[in-house]
C-alpha cells in the first residue's frame, strides 16, 4: 500500500494532537459535531490489539503474558506501567504498533476520499474533512500527511489534575506518564493552530468554531 494518500481522491486532513489529558477528546466531539470525519488513533490501535491479531501476538512474544488480563486480552494499564517506567520498553512496542496503525489509517482516509457525500451541518464540502486524533502526531511522521496541525495544549498543573480525577492515576502513575511524553511545548512549532484548554467547554468551543470557518474556507477555494 503507498505511504501517501493519492492526491486524486485525498480530503483535506486536520492533524489533532496534544498532551495526555490536555482535552483533545473534547475538541474531537465539537469536530465530529461541526461534520468531520474523525479518525482516533488510540481506537485504531486497541482494534489492532485485540486477542488474535498480529499485533497483539507480537506484543505477547516481546513482553510476556504478565501483560494480559485473566481473561486474555491485553492488560493496557499493566503493558503501560511497564513501557512508561522504561524509555526503551516503550520504543520498541511502538516500533511493533506503529506500522500497523499507519497503514489502518491511511487505509480509511482512502475509503472516505471514495465515499462522497461531504454534507456537514453548516453546509457542504467540496471534500471531505478527516481528523487525525494522535497523541504522536508529530512522532509519526503525520505532519506531511496534513493540511493543518491543531495543538491543543492546556496548563501543566491542569493536565496532572485530569490524570488524577479523570483516569484514576496515582500521582506516580501520572507523574510517570507525563515524563514518557514530549513537553508541550514541543508541539507547538507545528501548529496551525493552538487551542487553549484551561476554561470552561464553551469557551474550548469559540475557539473550535473560529478554526473551523477558516477550514471551511479553505475546504470550499475552488
């Protein structure tokens, strides 16, 4: 299969990225609201995971059964806690994970570029507009793939606060996870746009309201 998506049938591609816990499920639901198709990367992967697939097997032989749950399936939280504690770990279940995840999604931007029908809520489309939610966004090579890269970002307090409440995380679990990923601000050179996730839903909405004008905008140039 090519790396690329052929120009003939591309829509126009929004990479979504930004720290754990910064918001970008938030930011993700008002664009599939606004009429993107959205594509979520971690979905992808635990798809690719599940209990027979080649992923799955080859994440088994590498790291062992202690990363399953009784029932079988793969135990996210324990493969986390031992990929997260070592930067090497962590590589190479990445290396087993990407490739397969890349090739999933490519695969259906193909499919949506086929599909037509590109009607959103405020109007139709010229082409599709397909959301790429990727925490390594930038990691993995998307940004060439991407007419327009979203950071969404928020205070680093806020981001351990979420970990905390929101996912159950010990303040080792979360510290921990924190350290295995790139500071925000690292992201930020790639942006088209930056979303400030600190206040409340309404205001993480204008912002999203506001970007999307601009991407309707540029969807509709003939």
């Amino acid at each position: 299969m090519p790396d690329t998506v052929a120009k003939a049938t591309q829509p126009y591609v929004i990479g979504l990225t930004g720290g754990i816990a910064c918001g970008k499920s938030t930011v993700l639901a008002m664009l599939a609201a606004l009429g993107a198709r959205i594509i979520d990367a971690d979905r992808v992967t635990h798809r690719l995971q599940q209990p027979g697939t080649p992923v799955f097997q080859q994440i088994v032989a590498t790291f062992g059964r202690g990363v399953l749950s009784p029932t079988g399936a793969l135990d996210r939280r324990r493969l986390g806690t031992l990929v997260f504690s070592d930067q090497a770990k962590l590589e190479q279940l990445e290396q087993l994970i990407h490739p397969a995840v890349r090739a999933a999604i490519l695969s259906f931007i193909e499919e949506i570029g086929r599909s037509g029908g590109y009607g959103t809520r405020l109007g139709t489309l010229n082409r599709p507009v397909v959301v790429i939610d990727a925490i390594k966004l930038i990691e993995g090579g998307w940004v060439k793939e991407c007419a327009q890269v979203w950071v969404v970002t928020c205070s680093d307090a806020l981001q351990l606060e979420r970990l905390r409440t929101t996912r159950g995380m010990s303040e080792e679990e979360a510290q921990q996870r924190l350290a295995a990923q790139e500071p925000q601000a690292s992201r930020l050179p790639y942006a088209t746009v930056v979303l400030t996730n600190d206040g409340t839903q309404a205001e993480t909405r204008a912002q999203v309201d506001a970007a999307w004008q601009k991407v309707l905008a540029a969807v509709n140039t003939k």
